[in-house]
C-alpha cells in the first residue's frame, strides 16, 4: 500500500462549533478547499463514521493523485479522524 499525506492549515476567524460545521460538510469544500478535490464516495456529505471519499490533487511535479479516505470518527467540535 502507497501512503499518501496531504496537510493544508489555515486560521479562521470564527466560533469553533461554526467551523466544525463547515468542515463536515463536503458540499461547501470546493469554495475553500482548492489543494484537492473531493467525491463521496459512499455515505452523505456530512462527515460522520462510515463515510468514504476520494481525495484528488496533483504532486508538485503535477502528476495527479487519488486516494480514499473513511472517516472512523467525529469528535465535535474539535476533530475527525480519518484512514
């Protein structure tokens, strides 16, 4: 198996539940999120156990890369955890 790390941070400005919010649901990443795209690939677009997406960016060499990820928790407000 191929292990795939992809890190983006950024600060915001905002009530921490308010965030967490925004970071659960998949619909709103396009508009934030342009390092990568994602696809659900099974389960609703709000981030919660079980669901599985697809991940899709470009090294830095420009070759394009894909991955699926599934969320194994939510811990609200503060973090996901994701394989």
């Amino acid at each position: 198996m191929e292990l795939h790390r992809c890190r983006d941070d950024v600060v915001v400005p905002g009530e921490t539940e308010a965030c967490f919010a925004v970071l659960r649901d998949v619909g709103t990443y396009a508009r934030w999120w342009t390092l990568v795209r994602l696809d659900v690939v099974s389960g609703e677009t709000r981030l919660s156990p079980g669901v599985r997406f697809r991940l899709t960016g470009a090294r830095p060499d420009g070759t394009s890369v894909s991955w699926i990820v599934r969320v194994t928790a939510a811990h609200a407000p503060t973090r996901l955890e994701l394989e």
